[in-house]
C-alpha cells in the first residue's frame, strides 16, 4: 500500500528549539517548506496548541491545524521533527513531534501506526531517538515493502 | 453525573478541534479495543459531531464545545492519550453491559 503522506525529506533528526512555540514554528516551516501548507496554516498550528495541547504522551506531540485552517492546507503531508535535548510541553517534555497538515483522510494509517509505537513503550523510545530517517519510517508503517525485504 | 447504559453504545465519536490529528489517532486505538463488543468508533471535529453518536470523547479541555454542540449527547471527557482511566472504563462498561457515568 502506497503512503507517501510521510517521506524522507519531510524528516529532521537533531534539531533544537527553546520552546514549545518555537519548535512549533519549526514543525510548521518544514510543511510550508514541503508545499504542503500556505504561510497562514503556521499560525493555525500555534492557536490550535493553545486551545488543547497536542502532547499525546512517551515524549511525542502532534501539532496541526484548526479546522478553520484546513483550507490553507494544499496536499495531506505528515512531517517528523525531533529534538535530542527535548522540548518543555507543559503536560510533559516532547522529544519527537509528529507536525500533520490533512486535507483528507490519507495521513489516518500513519497515525494508526504512531499510535501502536506509543503503547510499546521500547518501540517508543527507537522512535524518540533514532538517528536515521529510514528507522522512523519503518516504525511508521511508510515503507512496509523496504522492511519486508 | 448521569448514566449511560454501555449496552446502546453502538457508535462512539472521538471529537477534536480540527479532527485530523488527535481524535484520528485515539480513535485508532480505540477502534481496535472496541471492535470485539461492535461497537464503530469514529472521529470528527468538535463543531462537526454526527447525529447517530451514542457517546462523544474529547480532551477535558473541548467538554465544554462539544456540549454546545450538542447538548442532548453524553459526552466524556479524558486528559491524556495513552492509558487515560477513562478508556477502561469505556471498555470495561461495554463489555460488562454495565452503566458508565459522564
């Protein structure tokens, strides 16, 4: 099955950032560098985070959107920007962010997957610190064909 | 605090702001728990909370939102994703047959 809603390119290991604002202005750059997004979909992302945060727990949070802002949304594309030295969440600190732009449902397998990492807490921690593009994405699920092979 | 009988749930909705992330992935995992007793789990925007729900779950944070929506529905609040109480005993009630409390 064909899942390119999360590709290498749209993956940054080592990054740092200050803040939980700033690493959402990170999050949100990369889609707006991906094409995935228009410029105002960034700010979405920071009032979405305001109104409930998006940590989803095992150091990962999942900043995106409002659904007002789904019409600055051009393409359904995933992005994954980690942080080595973590990033002070509020409910907890966040190591990987897992940035969503969805315009349809495309994205809905990868997030399956992401979900079934954070309840193997070991697969979790391989996600939180992996230092290979291709290691998140076989624990996503995106190249199922490569991890068989 | 009222009660729910957990034997008409037939289709729980996981509400969130936007509905692309956050409810997308807990409904995933609560599709797979759920799935044994039939009962369909789906999820939507806060402001979008189909009309053939039986339950609506949403972040502590939106109870208040998803309640304007839609006043006439129970609606359950949760604070965390992962091993919120809250998802056991949705389950536990479903599977028991049993009354849940909202």
């Amino acid at each position: 099955m064909s899942t390119d809603t999360l590709t290498a390119d749209a993956i940054r290991l080592g990054a740092t950032a200050a803040d939980r604002a700033e690493a959402i202005e990170q999050c949100g750059r990369l889609l707006v560098d991906l094409g995935a997004v228009d410029e105002p979909y960034v700010a979405a992302m920071h009032e979405r985070e305001q109104v409930v945060s998006t940590f989803v727990g095992e150091g990962v949070a999942i900043p995106h959107g409002t659904n007002e802002a789904r019409k600055y949304v051009r393409r359904t594309q995933l992005a994954v920007v980690q942080f080595p030295d973590g990033v002070d969440w509020g409910a907890g600190t966040v190591h990987l962010c897992v940035a969503i732009a969805a315009s349809g449902s495309e994205h809905v397998e990868v997030l399956a997957a992401l979900s079934k990492v954070l309840m193997d807490s070991d697969k979790a921690a391989v996600l939180r610190s992996a230092t290979d593009a291709a290691t998140v994405l076989s624990l996503l699920g995106n190249d199922q064909q490569e991890a068989h092979a | 605090m009222s009660t729910l009988d957990a034997s008409t749930i037939k289709k729980v909705v996981v509400a969130c702001d936007a509905g692309m992330g956050s409810s997308v992935m807990l409904a995933g995992q609560l599709s797979s728990s759920l799935a044994p007793y039939s009962v369909k789990v789906q999820h939507s925007p806060v402001n979008q909370i189909p009309d053939d729900a039986d339950l609506v779950l949403c972040q502590q944070g939106l109870v208040s939102r998803a309640k304007a929506v839609k006043p006439d529905k129970p609606v359950l609040g949760f604070t965390m994703f992962l091993g919120d109480p809250v998802f056991d005993k949705l389950q536990k009630a479903i599977r028991d047959g049993g009354q849940l409390e909202y």
